[in-house]
C-alpha cells in the first residue's frame, strides 16, 4: 500500500512547455505573456476536432510578432552575448567617432560620421527601428505570395494552405507555442507561424488551446 512508486522520466518536450510556462510569470505582462492553460484544467479536444480559419495578414500584425519574438529572444541569449551585442556597436561607434574628429573637415569626417552612427544604430535598444525597416519589405514580399492562407489544426497537427500550395507540420516539429499581444506564434526548428487572435472565436481559441497543451503533454 505504500510502496514506492518510481515516477516516470518526463519527455523533453513537457520540460520545454513547463520551462516556457515558468518563464511566463518573469515576463512584463503589458509586453509580452509566454503561457499556456494549466495542465489540470484543460480537457481534451473531441475526437476529430479540427480548428479551421483564414488569414490575410496585416503589417502591423506581422511587425508586432518580429518586436515581440525579438523582445522575447534578446534577453535571453548567453551573457557573452549580449555584451558582445552592447560593447561592439559601441567601440564601433567610438573609434568612429574619434577618426571623424582626427580627419578634420571633409568627405572623410562625414563618412566616418556615417559610420558612427550606423554602429550606434546596431545598439540593441534600436532593435525596433530595424524591426520596421527590413520587416516592412519583407511583409509586403510574402503578401503578394501569400495574400490569404486558410488553416486546419487538429490533433495530428497544422496545416496551411495558400496560393503557394499546402505546408503540414506535426505537432511533434512544434518547439513552442507563445502568447504574445496580437496572437500566437508556432515556433519550429526553422520558422514560425503567426496566428492572429482576430481570426479565432471563443471555442476556437479554447479549441486551440487544449490541442496545443495536449500536444505538449506527449
């Protein structure tokens, strides 16, 4: 009666979606929230549920995904890292800086001035501005490929089919699933994608929600 029970060795991926769910409560809730609905309250999806939607992607959708993400991934990269991040763009910046000043008037003050401020630009906290500047092109590359995508997410996993053809990943390729301001983001070993909260009712959302913590339980 009481014996002991040896518990089973968790799975990676429940310590990956516990990790996230532990990161959750460390992170401003006004920027950025990194949860999913706790294990004990959530009941499994019927069976052959299937969450069906479209798409037609805004920019300030997609630009408010890349702030957040980014938001999400710079702090916490190795320590080395970010101070590499901080202290090149500002040794940069100052040898830059001190070269102008040496060069005297001239074309090669104004370049080097150029150069200066190109490494303050590289500065971490100016992350938003590239965010806009490369992040709006490319918007606008994969509306014209993508104009609308209609999506099919069921216990097997995702799929996403658009003028481009049909993309399906399982939900065991799924690395995580983050909450950010305007909606969810699949991340997988390469790429991501974004799922508006618009495009999602209320028993969608929870739909999704039991599927994506199921999926994190296996």
């Amino acid at each position: 009666m009481f014996g002991f029970v040896h518990p089973r060795p968790p799975h990676r991926k429940e310590v990956a979606m516990q990790v996230m769910r532990q990161e959750a409560r460390r992170v401003d809730s006004h920027t950025l929230t990194v949860d999913m609905p706790g294990v004990r309250d959530v009941a499994a999806p019927p069976a052959g549920a299937a969450v069906r939607f479209e798409v037609a992607y805004t920019l300030g959708e997609y630009l408010a995904f890349l702030r957040d993400h980014l938001a999400f991934l710079l702090p916490r990269a190795a320590p080395a890292v970010r101070m590499r991040r901080l202290l090149v763009p500002l040794g940069g910046a100052l040898l830059a800086a001190a070269a102008a000043w040496l060069a005297g008037p001239g074309t090669a003050r104004t370049a080097l001035a150029a150069c200066a401020a190109l490494a303050l630009a590289c500065l971490p906290v100016a992350a938003g501005m590239w965010v806009a500047l490369i992040g709006t092109p490319v918007f606008f590359v994969k509306k014209r490929r993508l104009p609308r995508c209609t999506f099919r997410i069921d216990a097997q996993g995702i799929e996403r089919t658009s003028r481009a053809g049909t993309l399906a990943r399982a939900w065991t390729d799924v690395s995580g699933v983050r909450r950010y301001r305007r909606g969810y983001l699949l991340t997988f070993a390469r790429g991501a994608l974004p799922i508006p909260y618009r495009c999602l009712d209320a028993q969608q959302d929870a739909d999704f929600r039991r599927l994506a913590t199921r999926a994190g339980r296996r």
